[in-house]
C-alpha cells in the first residue's frame, strides 16, 4: 500500500505506526483508517514482528481523533476503528502519547497493552460537543479506569481533559516521561519485549484480554485453556525451562 496518512517502520523486531498529519493534529479520515488497517496486518500476519508501537508526528498530538472537516464534507466510509483490538492482533502494543489525544484517537489507547506518555499529552474526548455518541471508546476505556473518569471525559468534554499525570495515578498509564525521552522509551519497552517467547507473548495477551469478557468463573476457564493449550502444544514451554537450568539464552521457537 502507497502510504499517504501514516509511516510504517520495521526493525528489530519492532514494528512502529506513526499517524503522520502533524498539519491535522493526526486527525484520521478514511484513508488513515484504511492504512492503520493494512499496518494492523503487517503486524498480524509477519512473523518477525513481536512487539509493536504506536506514536504520533510532531509534539503536539497523538491524534485529534475523526477528521470533523473531511467528514462534514464527504461523510464516513471506512467505519472500522484503525486499532489492534478491531484487526485481532494479540502481539504486543505500547502506545507512546506525544501530545493531546482526542475522540476517536482514544481507541489507540483504550486498545493498547502498555501506555508511555510524554508529560505534556493529554486525554480529551468531544463526541458530545459535535453530535456524536461516545460509546466505542468507553466499552474499553471501562474496563481500563473508574466510570467517573471516563463520565468526566464525556460530560465535561473540553473541561472534562485528564491530564498525562492525571491518568497515571488512576492506573491508565504506565509511566509519564519527558518529551525527549517518549520514544527511546517505548522502543526500550519494545525490545525487551521482543526478547520473550513470542507465541507465549501472544498467548498471555488473547487470554488476558478475552478474559475480560467473562465473569470470573468463566475467566479463569479461559485462561487455563490458554495456560494446558500452550504447555502441551509448544515447544517454548520446555525450552524456556530447560533454559533457566542451565543458565542460557532461551531459543524461541520461530513463529
């Protein structure tokens, strides 16, 4: 795919998605969402990919959610959210807030395993504000932080923003960083990451998330189907022991 809305980086194992409309605050339209999901396979489907990253051009947004004006003019065509959660990928995702992030850019977060923040972002929503219903984002966003948070979000709109600080001490965010430290962060992150057993990576992640679907009775029966499913079938699972035995490097398994 010729990419026009967003830049797609391989290396080390580490795939990064920068949203690329500094000049539109990374606002997504139709084409961004079309490459955020061609992005989203690459992640998916390449097995040298392990761990992935999230980030926005320039140092004032992450992104500034729905393009309003190209939607005002041509309406939504592409309805599918450009997020992990929407394209089934279970590998690892950071997500490295650069700036203010606003609306629909709230998937990436509420979809994101590990949040890094840069001490200037901030956490906005506007569906209200412009006739909108704000209901896609919280049905994550709930799960992630207090209903009174994401209600602020919603009622509140521009008055309602949480702060990067803000959204660490409810537990959204991982860690806050300064500006210049954002993005060395995250590939730090990522790349130790990308030094695990990828398939029990990807494992403990779908069983992590799909849990949240159940109650809790439920929930542990998912993850001990995902826990017998990956000590009988894969070969990570003796390696990584036989490993820490005889205090070696771990041969993972190639995916």
């Amino acid at each position: 795919m010729q990419l026009e809305r967003i830049l797609f980086d391989v290396s080390e194992h580490v795939a990064t998605i920068t949203l690329n409309r500094p000049e539109r605050l990374n606002a997504t339209d139709d084409r961004a969402r079309s490459e955020l999901g061609w992005a989203w396979g690459q992640v998916r489907e390449n097995p040298d990919i392990r761990a992935a990253i999230i980030t926005g051009a320039g140092d004032r947004a992450f992104c500034a959610g729905q393009d309003i004006r190209a939607t005002a003019s041509d309406g939504i065509r592409n309805k599918v959210p450009g997020s992990r959660l929407h394209h089934n990928v279970w590998k690892p995702v950071i997500c490295a807030l650069n700036g203010m992030v606003v609306g629909g850019g709230l998937h990436q977060v509420a979809d994101s395993d590990l949040i890094i923040a840069a001490e200037h972002a901030e956490l906005i929503d506007t569906h209200l504000k412009v006739g909108n219903v704000f209901a896609l984002e919280p049905a994550v966003l709930l799960r992630r932080m207090p209903i009174s948070m994401v209600m602020q979000l919603a009622l509140m709109t521009k008055d309602g923003r949480i702060s990067a600080q803000r959204g660490y001490e409810i537990g959204l965010i991982n860690e806050v960083v300064p500006s210049g430290r954002l993005q060395d962060r995250a590939r730090e992150i990522a790349l130790s990451i990308a030094t695990l057993s990828p398939a029990t990576t990807q494992a403990s992640i779908k069983a992590m998330w799909t849990s949240l679907d159940v109650g809790l009775h439920a929930a542990n029966d998912v993850a001990y189907r995902y826990v017998l499913h990956h000590q009988m079938t894969h070969p990570d699972y003796r390696e990584g022991m036989v490993a820490f035995a005889e205090k070696r490097e771990p041969r993972w398994a190639d995916e």
